[in-house]
C-alpha cells in the first residue's frame, strides 16, 4: 500500500477488454494411479468408451496428459469428461473429444481430482481397486478411492505449492522481531519466492514521475545464497508478485497501465493478464493471488492511481479474471489490499486497509466467490501470505507487525519488522522463512529507507 495525493489529473483513454490468464501447471505425460497402484484405463479412445482401473502396464491406453488448461487427455487425443455434463452423484467419466466445456475440466486439490463444473470428485465406484473398476464422479470424500498420483509419481498436491501435514503451532513464540536483511530501498512491496532458482522476487518502487505522477518501478531479485540483489525487471510498473502455479512467470498487480499483467521469467515478456473492467480502466491493481485452476483474484485500491482520472466512479473493488474474462467479487470494501486464498483455495480472504477488517468468502469449485463474511478485526492491513497449515499473516502498513490468525480468527501472535510493513510471503529451501518487506516511506526525491526483513518460523507456507 502507497498513497500519494497530487497534481490535477489529465485525461487518457480509456482501455477496454481483457487478455487471457496466466495458465496453469503442467504435469506431463504418463501414469495416472490411484486405489490400490491401479492405473487409470480407457480401453478404446472412442466417444462415451468409460474409464477404468487397471493393472499398470506401461501401454498406450494407460497415458494420460495433465494440461495447463485442466484438461485430461488419453493417449487418443481425447479428453477425461463427465458423460453429459451432469453434476450429479454417480455420474459416468468417460474420453471424449475435447470441447472446452466445464465437464472437462479438472481441478488437483485435497489429493483429488475435482471436475470444476459439478464440483465433484474422480472416483473408483464401490471403494473397489480390481481391474475393470469404472470410474465416475462423487461428492469429495477424502477416501482412498478418491486420490490421485499424477504422472511421474508426483502426487495430486492437496496444498499446491505445499509438503503434506500434519503441521504444528506456527509460531516459536507469541511475539517475534524479524531480522533486516538489508535496507537502502526507497519503497518494497510484493515479495514472491522463486523455488526454481532458490530466490525471492520483490518490488522497488519509486516516487512519481511525469504528468500524471505515476511511480515507476522494478522487479528486484535477492538471493540468500550469495546475498545479491539485482533488478531483473526494469521499469515493470509493479506492486503486488505472485509466482504462477507452474513457476515460469510471475504475475504482478501493474499500477503503471492500471493493468494486471505477468512477466516471463525466462525472457521478461509482458503479457496483459486484464486490462480493465466494462470497458473502464481500473483504479490501480495493488495485490493478487492465483488459484489453483489459474484464476487470478486482485484487489484494485486507488493508491497508485496518481493524477490520472477515476474510471470507476469512486468504488475500489475485489476482482477475478479467468480465461480472460474479469468479473466483480465486491465493489463494497474501502481500499481492499492485501488478498490471499487457503492452501487448498476453497477461501479468500482480503483485508480491508480503510475498514478495519478481514473478509473471507469461499471459493467455488468454478472459481467464483460465496457471500462475504468478516474473518477478524484489523486496521491499516496490507499485504498478507498463509501458511501451509491455512494459518493467515496479515501485514499491518502502521505499526509494522505481521498479525497471525489461525483459519477459525483466533489471534496467535505478531512480528515486528521496521515501522512500515507492506508484505510478506514465504520462502527459503524447506519453504519456512517468512520475508517481510518493511520501512520509512520517501518524503520526496526517492528519500525512503525500505528493508527487506526475515524470520524463521515452524510451518512451510505459500510463496507469496
């Protein structure tokens, strides 16, 4: 969060229409096991031929390929499908030729495969693991006929980016002081930690330039191993990071074309994930996170939103945006800010910088949003992360603490870092290094003294 106040705004024209979103992992081609080491089996790659379990033989009619759009495809060329369409209990998984349609889209979570359209789980029929068992949908259970081993051996993730539990109290002490890495920043934000090359990802802001006072900014790399920092991103118009489910971009709340966009980590292309919502320019695209079907949800504040004019007639808002199509979550929240999702991303929670509070909504298995309800109270929230038990940092700007919530509200403790705190996200090789991004805002000519903090805590958590 940043605020500036300033110079009478000029008019700009107004960008309509979205691109699509950044895609989701992909796990490649091979096995898919499940009860009892079966392998999932389609005798024939014909329309309606229904899927079974088998005994794993390494042929043609036992690989499967997990695509970054959430489709199945059999070795055929066709696709993983619920017969019909149907959203009920006992529904028929069958290949089919693929077709885009929701009953063909399929969601890891919980160590089980969830059909994004009926919400419901791939599963052996009768808890059975003998050959030529059929498979259908039903409600999740958490059985063992409901679970999952991807090809390769990587087991469906129940936690995306998270090591199985159980977990234990998250906090080595009630109240903590994180450790300053380095300081001499004039404005850090939105830390994202790449597992990949073992290296946190931030944002470097900086004060407003040109006609309409808008802050440039860039994308920083700090890597703990040699202690460097390097921008690797110039003039990227950040706030807010998220690393994408499968690690080769990063997306980033972009104030600089009042845009979200994602950069490719490999060449630094940008990509405009949204670009606006109902033909309007938003206000200023502030924090994001990315769910496991590839939805991204962000809040839209007007901090960065400089001398340029308000396009959205005084409403700051929470949104998503899937496959290219943005839609309103809540234009009710004064300056929302700091926007997470459960390890299993069945809840959002966003903070309420002006309100005073946390929200929550559950998740959708489309990845739609429930009726919002308050999860605690908390003034002046930021940036926040979860742990992978689904405990919640939320960062306070005032008073530079990082406040943690276990996932029913109850208050566990607090860690200090400099006097204003803007994020926090989880890094570091067994994944529990809490970074903070903290400090003493400009007062002009880029005078601000940020540091990048950090902690060790007992529970793994999400990488932004």
């Amino acid at each position: 969060m940043k605020a500036h106040f300033g110079r009478i705004a000029v008019a700009v024209l107004c960008l309509a229409g979205v691109a699509i979103a950044a895609p989701a992992a992909e796990a490649g081609t091979g096995a898919i096991t499940g009860i009892g080491g079966k392998c999932l089996d389609v005798p024939a790659g014909t329309n309606g031929t229904r899927v079974q379990l088998w005994s794993c033989t390494g042929g043609t009619a036992q690989q499967w390929t997990v695509r970054s759009d959430g489709t199945i495809t059999a070795a055929s060329g066709t696709c993983l499908d619920v017969a019909g369409g149907s959203r009920a209990d006992g529904a028929a998984v069958q290949v089919y030729d693929c077709n885009g349609t929701g009953a063909q889209q399929w969601r890891p979570q919980n160590s089980t495969l969830v059909n994004t359209a009926s919400g419901k789980c791939l599963d052996a029929t009768g808890v059975s693991s003998a050959d030529g068992t059929q498979l259908q949908q039903w409600t999740c259970t958490g059985g063992t006929n409901q679970r999952w081993t991807l090809p390769g051996g990587t087991t469906v993730p129940a936690n995306g980016f998270c090591p199985d539990g159980p977990f234990g109290p998250p906090l080595p002490s009630e109240h903590l002081t994180a450790a300053n890495i380095r300081d001499g920043y004039n404005f850090l934000e939105g830390p994202t930690w790449d597992k990949a090359t073992q290296s946190l990802l931030l944002t470097n802001m900086h004060d407003g330039t040109g006609e309409d006072n808008v802050e440039p900014s860039d994308i920083l790399r700090y890597t703990p191993a040699t202690g460097t920092f390097t921008t690797v991103i110039p003039d990227a118009g950040s706030n807010g990071l998220a690393l994408s489910r499968d690690g080769k971009s990063v997306l980033a709340a972009t104030h600089d074309q009042r845009t979200v966009s994602a950069y490719d980590l490999a060449t630094g292309q940008r990509t405009t994930v949204a670009a606006g919502y109902q033909g309007r320019r938003f206000n200023s695209p502030n924090d994001l996170t990315q769910g496991p079907d590839g939805t991204v949800y962000f809040t839209d504040p007007d901090f960065q939103r400089a001398d340029r004019p308000d396009e959205m007639g005084g409403k700051t808002s929470v949104f998503r945006v899937r496959d290219g199509v943005v839609s309103l979550i809540d234009d009710t929240i004064r300056e929302p800010n700091g926007i997470e999702l459960s390890p299993d991303g069945t809840t959002l929670y966003v903070g309420g910088n002006a309100t005073g509070r946390i929200y929550r909504y559950p998740v959708n298995a489309d990845g739609s949003t429930g009726p919002r309800a308050d999860f605690a109270s908390l003034g002046g929230t930021d940036g926040g992360t979860v742990d992978c038990a689904g405990n919640v940092y939320q960062v306070t700007y005032g008073d530079g603490n990082v406040h943690v919530y276990s996932p029913s509200g109850q208050s566990l403790g607090t860690i200090s870092a400099g006097p204003n705190a803007t994020n926090a996200a989880f890094g570091g090789p067994d994944g529990k290094t809490l970074y903070i991004t903290s400090g003493t805002p400009s007062g002009g000519g880029d005078s601000g003294d940020f540091a990048l903090y950090s902690i060790q805590l007992n529970v793994p958590g999400w990488p932004y």
